[in-house]
C-alpha cells in the first residue's frame, strides 16, 4: 500500500481563516437558462459515512459547530470550535475499489480533485446544497493533491459538519477525502504555458485516476465536478441522466465583461469538442508523439466547439470532453476506462478519456444549449 505523504498541521480554536459564506446571488442564475428538470424526490433513510483513515485507524472528529465559512442552512449560523490538539493525518492506502460490485440504483459518486481551493469551497457546496437530488444518494470524494493552503482542512470540518452535526436529510452517503502529492507545482505564469500542457494535464490524468480506482464502490454514477463553478442548474443532475448516455457534459461558459461594462459568455470549456472533416485532415500529417490541446493561437486544430451548433442540434456527438461536469454511467470506469496519462491519440486526461471511451463502444455527447458557468481565471 502506498504511505501517506501529507500530514495536516494542528489546528486551534484561535486561527481566524474561515471565509464568508459565498452563497449564489439570484441575480447569477437568471443570466443562464438552464432546460427544465423534475423536482426533488423526498430525503430517503441516510446511509452512515466512513471515517477519514488515518495511518490505518479511523479518524474520530471531535464535536464541532459548522464552520462559518460554510452554506447557512435552517439551523441558523455556527461557528466551528476546534481544540489545540487537533492534527489531522489523511491517509492514501486504501485499497483500490474492486470492479465487480452490482451497482445500487440511481446512486451518484460525485469526484473532486482539487489543489489550493480554499477560496471557493463555500460556493462549491453552496451550489451542492441547491442540488435537486437525494442526499442519500448522493457519495462524496475529494483528492487533495499539493496543496499549501486551507483546503485540506476546510475539507475535513465540511465532512465533520455534515456527517455528524448537520441534520439527517442534508448527510451524504458517504463523504470520503484522500490526499496525494505529486510533488508537481507550476507558477501562475506558467501554467497555461502551450509547452506546459502536456506534463500539466498527464499529472491532472494521474490525480483523477488515483481517484475514481480508489473511491468508486457501488455507485451507479459517476460526476466529475470543478472545484471552481460558478454556477450550475439544481435540476442538472436529473436532466443529464435522462439522456441516458455513457458520458455527457453541458456547455461550460465564463462570463467577462466587454468594453461597454456589460457582461458577455463565452465558451470555457474548450476541451469539448468534436473532430470534423479538417481536424482528421490536420490528425493524419501529425507524428505519432504530436500532443493536441485546444485553446491556443499557435495550434489551430479545427475542431468545432459547443458553441458551433445550431439550435436544433441540442444533444450532439463528441470526441472530446472536458472535467468541469462530466457525467459518466459507473460502469464505463469500471470497464477499465480512465484517464490516459499517455499519449492516446495524440490526447491525454480527458480528451484523452472521451478518445478511449469511444474505442471501447461507448457513446460521448454533449449539450451545446444546456450551460453551465466557470469562474473567470
């Protein structure tokens, strides 16, 4: 098994990192239109959580109020009470998740990697908790990777909360954290860097094959959400399950604002795509080591973008798909389809994926209409 490599500091009741709430302003969501879905089932009996591992034992929280940086709920407004004594050691040697389990009906295992994102947790689980989905229903996984900042513990007080303090109908079925280092870091100046892409997104690949191995159990779904949306529809979950498809991914926008101060959307996104008759053109005169990647003036691909389809396409065929909400059917993973941290036809991570999920049989599509929205990097 491999030992942990990371070990959180001791935390005490005087440190005063907590955020401000960041709860969605309704003003956000009347700026996209997300499609219709149905309402929200009732709270179904709440399935009890694991504890974190830590170097083989678990991981006894002791009782504290719900951080104040997190979603308010009924409850009314807490603040978390931590003792001088408590340090926290996130352990990565659980075993990787068999494959042979019968997965439990409409059961979701929504999959977070993330790295430095302390700031925008509160918006993540402000927008989890407008989810229109059973909360019994729904697992829990984040993997830290390299991060110095407050994710690993604000991770670690959100489980408390809403494992242990929050009331049963807003528990989830599990909410699982593990932490991996991969000892990688890029400044900000580099890190869209044309010539840092590949080993930037082979690292992204291993992050979320450590994971999906490690964290699917008997899910029926899989949900690979950003750390960092700004936005997305409460119905969506519901809405992109209907269309029943082995993967599938809304249209990520970002929104800037244009010269005149009004905001403009744009796509995000852009590693959603499909290939046309150019890009197989371009694809056969690349040699066999070429890396693609999208989103650069120096590489023009000539592949047509979610944002290039006309209104009566509204689910469409892909070769590509990004991570910002990627809904994939369990037993894709399960097949043994991941992230390549190779080159797979000229794609890695989760082009990469979309590429080895369609030599495997399984459809990709994608919803050019149906938006989502990032926060602008």
């Amino acid at each position: 098994m491999t030992q942990p490599q990371s070990i959180g500091r001791a935390v005490g009741a005087e440190d005063s990192w907590y955020a401000k709430t960041s709860a969605v302003p309704e003003e956000e969501t009347s700026a996209l239109e997300p499609m219709s879905g149905q309402g929200a089932p009732q709270p179904e009996e709440h399935v009890h959580a694991k504890y974190i591992e830590v170097l083989g034992n678990n991981y006894q929280p002791k009782p504290a109020a719900m951080p104040s940086w997190l979603p308010q709920t009924k409850t009314g407004k807490h603040r978390a009470q931590l003792t001088n004594e408590s340090q926290v050691i996130l352990a990565n040697n659980r075993d990787v998740a068999p494959y042979t389990q019968e997965p439990e009906d409409d059961s979701l295992l929504i999959l977070t990697p993330v790295k430095n994102n302390a700031q925008h947790l509160a918006r993540y689980f402000a927008l989890l908790d407008k989810l229109k989905y059973p909360r019994s229903r729904i697992s829990l996984a984040f993997l830290v990777s390299d991060s110095t900042d407050k994710t690993q513990q604000m991770l670690i007080e959100s489980r408390q909360w809403y494992q242990e303090q929050a009331p049963p109908e807003l528990r989830f079925r599990r909410f699982d954290i593990y932490r991996q280092d991969f000892f990688y870091a890029l400044s900000r100046k580099q890190r869209h860097l044309r010539e840092k892409q590949k080993e930037r997104r082979i690292m992204m690949a291993r992050a979320r094959n450590y994971l999906w191995t490690r964290a699917l159990e008997n899910e029926q779904w899989v949900l690979w959400i950003d750390g960092d949306l700004e936005y997305y529809p409460p119905n969506i979950v519901r809405d992109l399950m209907a269309y029943d498809k082995d993967v599938i991914v809304p249209n990520c926008l970002v929104r800037r604002r244009n010269v005149q101060g009004r905001w403009k959307h744009s796509v995000y996104d852009r590693n959603a795509w499909q290939e046309t008759a150019q890009s197989l053109e371009m694809i056969k005169k690349l040699n066999e080591t070429d890396f693609l990647v999208e989103g650069y003036k120096s590489l023009k691909t000539h592949r047509r973008y979610l944002d290039r389809f006309p209104k009566n396409e509204t689910v469409v065929p892909l070769d590509g798909v990004g991570g910002t909400f990627t809904l994939v059917k369990s037993h894709v993973h399960r097949s043994g389809v991941g992230f390549p941290a190779w080159l797979f036809q000229h794609q890695v991570e989760t082009e990469g994926f979309a590429k080895l999920a369609k030599a495997n049989g399984y459809g990709v599509y994608g919803l050019p209409f149906y938006y989502i929205r990032h926060v602008t990097n």
